[in-house]
C-alpha cells in the first residue's frame, strides 16, 4: 500500500471490540513511534502503556471534571490505552525556549503520528485524545514532574466502518510565495 | 510497502540535487498532511510553498541570527520550501486554552509527520527545520498575525546514502502500568 493510501484510510476510531491487543501489535506500533523524528534527535517521547481494568478506569477518570468538555466514555472500551509522554530531561542542556515551548509538543506529536499510523496499518483503531486532567494521570501512575503527559491514546480491535471525517481542499490550505495577492 | 519499513527508513535528509520538485510531486505529499487528524476536526494546517530562488534566500534568511544556532545553509539546495503554517482563526469558539497552548503544535506536527512520510515513500527527502525567527519569515512573505510558523521543510531529491540516526531501544522508553516500581 502506498503511503497516502493509509494516511487516507486512518481514522479516528470510537468503538472497540472485547478482542485483546496483543504484545506484537503492541510491540509494532510502539516500534514506529520510536522511528519519528526530533529535534536534534532527543527523542523525549516516553510511552505508558495501561491494560489493568481498575487503571483504564483512572485514564478515564482523567477526560472527566473539565468544563465544557464531555468525558471520553467510549475509551474504557479500548484494551490498551497508551499515554504519551514528553521526557523534558531529554532536553537537559539545550539553550533555546523553543525546545520546552515548541519541540515538546512537536516531537511527541511526530511519535504519536507514526504511532497512529502504524496502529491502523495494523488493522487496529485508536484515537488521538488531548483533553484531560494532567494531575489526575500524574497522581494515578505517580508520573514525575521531569515527565509532561500530552495525549492518551484508546487502541483496540474494532468493526467500525465509519468513513474519515471530511477535511478542506488543498486549494483552501496551500499559499504560492506570498500570503500577500 | 509495511508501514513500519517507511517509518524505519524515512530519515532527515540535508543534501538535494538540483532536480525539480513536480507539481505532482508536491501534490502527493501536501495530500497525506491534509488527512492528518486535528483536535476537533478543526484543521488549522496552512502550508506556505516557496519556491522562487530569492524566496527560498528569504527562508534561509530566517534561520540566521539565532545566538546559539548555526544557520541551516542547507535548505538553500532544497528547490521547495514549505513553511507549514497554523491558522489559529481554526480554534475560533473554542474555550480550553489547550487549542492555542498544545493542539496548535500538536495538529500542524501531526499533518507534517504525515508530509515527510509522503515525501519519504515518493523518493524525496526533506527536514523538519523548527529554529528560525518568526518575524523574518511575516515580514518576507506578509503573514499575517492570524497564522503563526511553526515549521520550515526543505523538499527536494537527494543521492544521500546516510542511514537514520539511531534511536533508544523501546526498553528505554515505554513503561507499564505505573511510573513506581
């Protein structure tokens, strides 16, 4: 399959099946991520992976409580979830601001990318989630402040058939030279 | 191609031959970042295509003057740039201060894993190049304050021969569970 072939075919996916996930696809999705690029090549993107019933239900817990936002409830059905998270230790040492206020988020989002790739590839589903209580996480799994958590992903087997979102033509995203004329 | 294989064997590249970049080419590869997921569906991913030779001066430019960071003479080679842009005016009604803080970067990085992915599996090579000044890269090329920078990427062919940069083994960095223990 060719590359935009997949990038076109993922998609975020709600619904899961009771199917587990198993330490091989595990193993190959976490695989891809590690192979994304970072700045200066840090590589600061740490990965905690959760399968206990009673700790998804604390992952889930951590999308609850925000205002204005819905709980995610479709990810206590996923198997796996695994969060993302950004090592700032990996950056010891390196002068600019740009890498705690800008590179954090860019390397762990390229791992994340590759990682959600990979999972569709493989005939599995996940969905990138970003909105959650950092402290809820930090308290349930005892992550230290050196580690900044920045997604959770649901990743399970599912039947869903439904299509990807709709996404803007290029001719609406794609400048010539100049914003200008 | 599985995907794994393409994300093992993308790597960044710094050396281009002066062969053009087709417009079909640049089609492809700005296709897959157009598919990339974005919080909301809010698609903020601009792209900013410079090809013109005083242009690409002009983007080179932007990477000189930084205390600490050597210039990145190589882009000039490259016979495409393309400034990946985000449209903050996409988070427009959105309340959490997470949109402009982390989905900002962390949606335009998700549709640029995607473009040099792209550009990988069509046979170019490119670089993630995320030092530059922000105000040099309005000022030439009129950006309006509506859509922030956030990454420059060389396009173009290479002869390199150079292998990825190697990588932590997985062992280094995923954890189970817990962060204790």
């Amino acid at each position: 399959m060719r590359f935009n072939e997949l990038a076109q075919q993922r998609r975020s996916i709600h619904h899961f099946t009771d199917e587990p996930v198993t330490d091989e696809e595990l193993e190959t999705v976490l695989e891809a991520a590690r192979w994304a690029p970072s700045a200066g090549n840090a590589q600061p993107t740490r990965f905690l992976v959760i399968s206990d019933e009673l700790n998804r239900e604390m992952v889930w817990e951590s999308t609850t409580g925000i205002e204005g936002v819905t709980p995610q409830n479709f990810i206590k059905k996923a198997p796996v979830h695994i969060i993302v998270l950004a090592d700032t230790r990996a950056y010891k040492g390196k002068q600019s601001s740009l890498f705690m206020e800008r590179f954090l988020f860019q390397d762990t989002s390229a791992a994340t990318m590759n990682l959600l790739l990979a999972v569709s590839d493989t005939g599995l589903g996940a969905c990138w989630v970003g909105m959650f209580r950092d402290e809820a996480l930090r308290e349930s799994f005892n992550i230290p402040t050196t580690l900044k958590p920045v997604a959770i992903i649901p990743v399970g087997h599912t039947e869903s058939k439904e299509k990807p979102r709709p996404r803007k033509p290029l001719t609406e995203l794609v400048y010539h030279e100049s914003l200008s004329g």
